[in-house]
C-alpha cells in the first residue's frame, strides 16, 4: 500500500515484490512521483562521488578525524576515501611543507 501510494520506493536490491507497485505509482505520479525527487541510492552515491582538488597542483588533502589534523597525499592507502569539509575546518594543501607549516602531520599509511 505504501509503494503504490507512491510515499516509498521499491528495493529491487532485496526483492522485486513492489516493482509493479512502483510502476503503477510513477505513471499516475502519486506520491514522490508527483514531484521530481532524487532517489536515495543516487544521493548516496553522489556524497562518495570523487572529491576533486580545486586546484590540480593542491591535491593534499588535510583531514581532521581522531587521529588529530592529518594530510593524506595522492596514492596514499586512505586518500581516495577521505573527504573534505571546509566548514570542519579541514582544507587542501599544495605541498607537505605548507601542510605542516600549518601544524598538520601526515597520513601514517
């Protein structure tokens, strides 16, 4: 009743019991199908998505986590997955002087 209400989505992931449901929702645009929405599994992936440098020749990352202020550089084991949130006071570096020039100690892997 829920997915054919078009107030949830059908996870094909773990079963296509609602697949019908969810269809018949999104022709009638009841529901979140009334409005453009963005599915879950796309906003998920878009927060893991590649976390360019701004600037190609500034591609340290310097990353707070609780470990203390650290700078992962490119090729690293953890530099792919590491994120970075100006707002928590993390940055990017153009070099590892400048990094720890800043009082950021690097990535022990």
């Amino acid at each position: 009743m829920i997915v054919s209400s078009g107030l949830a989505w059908a996870f094909r992931r773990y079963s296509d019991t609602y697949d019908l449901e969810e269809k018949s929702a999104a022709i009638a645009e009841r529901g979140l199908w009334a409005v453009e929405v963005q599915m879950p599994s796309e906003f998920r992936a878009a927060q893991f998505a590649d976390d360019p440098a701004p600037n190609q020749n500034c591609a340290i990352k310097g990353n707070i986590s609780s470990g203390g202020r650290i700078y992962h550089r490119p090729g690293q084991e953890h530099y792919d997955r590491t994120r970075i949130n100006p707002a928590n006071g993390e940055r990017w570096f153009c070099s590892a002087a400048e990094a720890e020039a800043a009082g950021w100690r690097a990535a022990r892997r």
